[in-house]
C-alpha cells in the first residue's frame, strides 16, 4: 500500500508553511489554502516533518489502497 500526502481543505487555515517548507509537493491553491501537487516529488520523512509542522493538523498520510 502507497502512502501519499493529503491536505484536509476543511482544517488547512492557508498559512503557507507546508508550500515553503516543500514546494516541490504542496502549492497554494487559488481558493487560499494548500494543496498537494506532486506527491511523490519528495522523501516520505521530509513529507513527515511537513506534517508534524502544519499548525492546525491538516496535512495528514492517505493510503491510495495500491
């Protein structure tokens, strides 16, 4: 099974640090929050550290069932 990265757009409060801290995954989307562009651009631990950083806990894993 693959994990991949997903953004809640319900609890992500658009504050950016997911999209500098890992530009190459996550960007802003039009709407003002976060969004997961290119999940497997990046090592899963650096992905890690992005998640344990989000200050509102909305970058969670999502297993794609693969």
């Amino acid at each position: 099974m693959t994990k991949i990265p997903r953004i809640n757009i319900y609890e992500c409060a658009g504050c950016g640090l997911c999209t500098f801290a890992l530009s190459e995954v996550f960007r802003m989307a039009p709407e003002g929050r976060s969004e997961v562009y290119a999940p497997n651009k990046a090592e899963k631990t650096a992905i890690q550290k992005v998640i344990d950083n989000c200050p509102v806990g909305a970058v969670h894993w999502y297993d794609d069932g693969k």
